[in-house]
C-alpha cells in the first residue's frame, strides 16, 4: 500500500515536471503570465512555468510571409482592378503582440487588405501599373506605422497581379497600337524634315559651284546609261542648257 501511494506521488511529480518544463527555440519568446498579470518574456532555453498559477504564449520572431488576397480596386480614373499583394512582416516586441491584440496575423491580414483598397484607389492605372515601387513603398510605410501599436514590425510589401478585364485589356492594346503608329508618322515626319534640309542645302553648294552642278550633270548621264532601259539620252553641255532657261526666263 504504501509502495502503491508512493508511485502515485512520484508519477504526480513526474507529470506537474512534464506540464512544468517548456523547450524554448532560438527563435522563440515566451510571454509569461502570473495570475492574468504580465510577469515576464522568457529567453531561448530550457524554461520552468508552474502549471494553473503561470500562463504562457508563444511568440514566433521570423519573418512571416503572408498573402494578401485579391481586392476589387476602383482607381482613380474609375478603372476597376483586382489587386493582390504579399507581405512581409515579424514581430519585434512579443509583450505587445500578446496584450495589445487579440490575433496579430488576422490584424495585420486585415489591415492590409484595406490599406491595399485605399492607397491603390488614390492612383489611376497607368500609375499601377508602371509605379508599383512607389506604391510599395507607401503601402509598407502605412502598414508599419499602424501596426507598430503591436509590436510588429513590416519590412516589405510586394504588389504581384494588376489584373485588368478583358475590355480594359482590349482598351490598352488599341492605346497601344495608337500609340506606335504616332511615333511612326512622328519619325517618318523628322526624317522628311531632315531630308529637305539636306537637299536645300545640297541646292546652296550647287547654285554656288557651277563646276559641282557640272559633276552632278555628268554623275546622272551615267546612271541613265547603266540601267537597262531603252531610252537614248544625248549629253547637252551645261552652258547651253543655261542660256536656253536663261531665255526661257
């Protein structure tokens, strides 16, 4: 009998040593709680809470990856989108993270959602979709400045998808096209402008050397010659084509 009272008691203590011990990771804090009082965060290590008097809470400190859902987003040049996101975030101050809100991650979840919505529909599209790190960096910026009350702290938002429906999709490709062909007629028009400039004043030097009007004349015979045509051409001096126009005149 008293063997029988003896193991009870032994495994007794055995089991209150079993709920007593926690295995604290290098990662890991634990908040302590003393009778519903913050007593104190517990360090990496081999840690002792007395059961039914101590409450403890895990808190893990690495960077947490979450997805953002999609958000419907009206832009600012009423544009409706779907945008989704991730964020980056850790929490650096554990007692706050336990006291100050119930659930962190559903809170930050939720807070970026709504952030997404607000910032995003204070730009218009082409802002979306060519800005985006600007627009990262406001998101993160607002996002750790308000959850900085939880101890959390946001070190990166990432937009991954502006999707577009397919008549906004349609839209842009036709702006495109649009687009491409101005920038052709704009080229095509440059290069006629220069092109006149050139010849006005290839026509300068000419008018002013009647010995280059006399190459050119001569340059012109021979390319007539050389090309396969039935045309006869006879050479007429330039002196005497002068006095003919000169009479004309």
């Amino acid at each position: 009998m008293i063997i029988s009272s003896y193991l009870v008691v032994v495994s007794l203590v055995i089991a209150l040593l079993a709920l007593s011990l926690k295995v604290v990771k290098e990662y890991e804090r634990l908040v302590v709680f003393f009778l519903g009082r913050f007593q104190v965060v517990k360090k990496p290590g081999l840690r002792i809470i007395i059961p039914g008097i101590q409450q403890a809470a895990r808190v893990d400190l690495r960077v947490i990856t979450m997805d953002v859902p999609g958000q419907d987003v009206i832009s600012r040049d009423n544009v409706t989108v779907r945008v989704n996101a991730v964020l980056y975030f850790r929490v650096v101050d554990p007692e706050k993270a336990i006291i100050q809100v119930e659930n962190y991650y559903i809170a930050i979840s939720q807070l970026a959602q709504t952030t997404l919505r607000s910032v995003l529909g204070q730009h218009e599209l082409d802002e979306m979709l060519s800005e985006r790190e600007k627009m990262n960096a406001d998101l993160q910026e607002i996002i750790d400045k308000q959850s900085d009350a939880w101890g959390i702290k946001v070190s990166m938002v990432e937009i991954k998808h502006v999707d577009l429906n397919e008549n906004m999709i349609r839209a842009i490709a036709k702006q495109a096209e649009a687009e491409r062909e101005r920038r052709a007629k704009v080229i095509h028009a440059e290069g006629e402008l220069q092109a006149s400039e050139k010849l006005l004043a290839a026509a300068n030097v000419i008018s002013q050397n009647p010995q280059a009007l006399q190459l050119r004349y001569l340059q012109t015979l021979n390319d007539i010659s050389n090309e396969n045509a039935t045309t006869v051409v006879f050479p007429l001096p330039i002196d005497l084509i002068q006095a003919l126009m000169g009479k004309k005149e």
